[in-house]
C-alpha cells in the first residue's frame, strides 16, 4: 500500500514539473570579468535545489564529525548510568532475597560508578538508597561499623536537600530498628525522639517506640504508646485489651511503696481504671504494700456494680477483695449480703464476703461463706486453699484444734 501511494506521489510530481517547467523559456545570465553564460530557467532551478542540498549534507557531515567526540562521551556516561541503576536495583533484589553480602556488594559498586563519574548527576535520593541498602545488609551481616558508617552518610547526605526528607525519616527509623535489634534501648529512644511530631505518629514510629519502652522498662510510657497504637487500629481489639491490660500490670508490679503505687494508678487512664482486671491487680499489689484501703477504694465501683462484669470479672474482683479485708469497716457490711444474696453459687463471691465478714467478727456467717468457698470445685486452688485457711483461724480462735487441723490439711490437698 505505501509504495502505491509513492508512485502516485511520484507521477503527481512528474506531472506538475512538466506542466510548469515544460512551458518555461526564461533564461538566466551570468556576468563574470567580461564573460557571459546563459542557462535556462529550468537547468538553473535544478542546479540551486541540488547546491543546496550539498551544503545541508556537508554542513550537517562537519557537525555530526566535530560532535562525535561529545556524543561518544555522553554514550559513555549514559552506559555508567544504567550500570549503576542495574547495580541498585540489583542491591534491592538480593537485599529482598536475603543474600545480604552481594547486595552490599552490590550497593557499593552503585556508589562507586556514581562517585567515580562525575558527568553524572549526583542525585541525593540515589545516593541516599545506596547507603540505606549498603548499611542494611552490613547490620544483617553483624557488621556494625561497615552499617554505622553507611548510616551515617545517608544522614549527612539526607540532610543537605528538602527532597531527601523522607529519606532522612526513613534512615532514622530504620536506624531505631537497628538499635533495637543491638538490644540498645537508649539509643533506639534517642533516634526517635529525634523524628518530627508528625513522623514520630506513625504507625512504624510507635510499634518501635513500644518495643523501645518495654525494653528500657519503662511501662507507663509503653502503655500511652500502646494505647496510641490501639488509636491507630495497629492491633486487633482482642490483641490491644490484652497487651494494654499486661502493660498496665508491669506499671503496678514496678511501684515499690505505696505512695508510688497510687502515682501510678493516678496516671493511668481512665479505660485502665475502669479495667476489671486492672483494678484486682491494683489491690493485690496494694495490699502487698499495706495498703489495703486504697485496695478497697478502688475496688468499690466495681462491688457496686457486680451486675455489669462477667462472671470472670467478678471473679477477679472478688479475689481481689478477699485479700483486701484488713481493716474493713462496718459500712461494706450491707455490700457484702447483697452480694453473697445476688450471687449464691459463685464461690469467689463467697470467699470474698466470708474473708470479710471473719474480719468484722460475724464468725457464724463467715463460716458458712467459707466452707460454700472451699468446697466450691470451679475455684482455682489457692483461692480454695484461703478458704480453708481462714476456715482454720476461725476454728482456732474458738479453740478447735482438731477441725484447725482438718482444715490445714484440706488446704495442703488443695494445692
């Protein structure tokens, strides 16, 4: 098709050319020191399309000879170019790969082609990367000053340019990782303390941050990092209840007297304190501290309100309470038979109220409270093994040594 439409073209020019040159007679002279040449129109039309395109040829021959020195360079330099690019990415695939020599290798021999041509543009972003891969694989390589040196040119060269910002934020937290890894919580909180406040909100800046806190011990800031996670979806809701809930039981085993211990629960956050489980790992650890009021204290909302927990819940209320009963005054009186009338069958509930009551001296009702507590199966074994030991105080006090006796040994088999 396209060689029909020349031969066309072809006989449309012949026919315009004949046409118009066929009917030209002009003539065209030249005077040259008392010489004359005369030309047709025609042949001196010819002669001027073809002398011109002599020129462009030889014009455009000159050029293309003088520029080959030039364009032979820039061939050289766009070879070294996609060399090092192919040496980048080839650094990330091995990197990816888990062959961390021949991805450092093969970051360095990046850098090297970029270093040692200087017609090539220096690109931060290129360079930065360079360093980030070659200092990755030189961490998983366990070596620490090729991986520190590396970082700390990615920094440098990160810092000179306003593009290179994210590549900055990322070295960093990478850097953070790096530290945690070393086991080196100092400095993994250090590098993140350095992060812009937007940055440093980032879903990866708070899981290192947590692995950070909890690795220099420190649970009050790991648990106000958890909970930001929590914020952010980062756990599932099962998977964040349960870490919040450990973070704050090392906050309350961390307090070494009382005064402390109320700092802390002082300054855990609302949701933590109406925790069920919170606030029985609270009182225990109050009263380990003698501090059995503020134990109780903080377990009244949760005894006022024992129709809203689960039965678990209460359980660990109860439980809770139960060693909470020193120094108990009259006004829980009325709690404890509503709570021992509302809930019958639930032996924590009785062990609680029986522990209590033996405190107040009602020696008869606690006695019955007790013995529902010991014989309860469903209790776990020390709860049942305190049964039987306030159950044995009491038999003491009133001056039964034989069903003390029975009593120790009931607590003995209970575990």
């Amino acid at each position: 098709m396209r060689a029909i439409i020349w031969f066309v073209l072809l006989f449309a020019v012949a026919v315009v050319a004949a046409t118009t040159l066929g009917t030209n007679d002009g003539l065209v002279t030249f005077y040259w020191n008392g010489s004359r040449m005369d030309l047709s129109l025609n042949l001196f039309l010819i002669l001027l399309v073809v002398t011109c395109f002599v020129l462009v040829t030889a014009i455009r021959a000159v050029g293309a000879l003088v520029g080959l020195p030039r364009r032979a360079r820039a061939w050289r330099v766009a070879r070294r170019d996609r060399t090092a690019q192919a040496s980048l990415r080839e650094a990330l695939v091995q990197y990816f790969g888990g062959r961390y020599s021949r991805a450092q290798k093969a970051a360095l021999r990046a850098l090297a082609i970029q270093a040692d041509t200087h017609e090539l543009p220096q690109g931060s972003e290129f360079t930065v990367l360079g360093h980030l891969l070659a200092a990755g694989s030189a961490h998983r390589l366990q070596d620490r000053a090729a991986r520190d040196e590396a970082l700390r040119l990615a920094l440098e060269l990160a810092s000179r340019s306003v593009a290179t910002r994210t590549a900055e934020e990322g070295a960093r937290l990478l850097a953070a990782e790096w530290a945690l890894d070393d086991r080196d919580a100092a400095r993994a909180l250090e590098l993140l303390a350095e992060l812009p406040v937007g940055v440093a909100r980032r879903t990866q800046a708070l899981r290192l941050k947590l692995q950070a806190t909890r690795l220099a011990r420190q649970p009050h800031d790991a648990l106000k990092t958890a909970r930001l996670l929590a914020k952010h979806q980062a756990f599932s809701k099962v998977a964040a209840q349960s870490l919040l809930r450990s973070l704050a039981f090392e906050s309350l085993d961390a307090a070494r007297d009382a005064e402390q211990l109320r700092r802390i629960w002082q300054l855990f956050d609302v949701v933590d304190r109406r925790d069920p489980y919170v606030a029985a790992r609270a009182a225990q650890r109050a009263v380990e501290l003698a501090a059995s009021d503020d134990a109780r204290n903080w377990l009244r909302p949760f005894w006022d309100q024992l129709g809203e927990l689960s039965a678990d819940e209460r359980a660990a209320v109860a439980r809770a309470f139960a060693s909470a009963t020193s120094g108990i005054g009259q006004d829980w009186l009325a709690r404890l038979e509503a709570a021992s009338t509302a809930y019958p069958r639930e032996g924590a509930i009785a062990l609680a109220a029986g522990t209590a009551l033996a405190e107040l001296q009602l020696w008869g009702k606690a006695r019955l409270l007790l013995q529902q507590a010991a014989n309860d199966m469903v209790l776990d074994p020390a709860a049942r093994r305190s049964a039987w030991l306030a159950l044995a105080r009491l038999a003491r006090q009133e001056g039964d040594e034989a069903r003390a006796a029975t009593c120790f040994e009931a607590a003995a088999r209970a575990g």
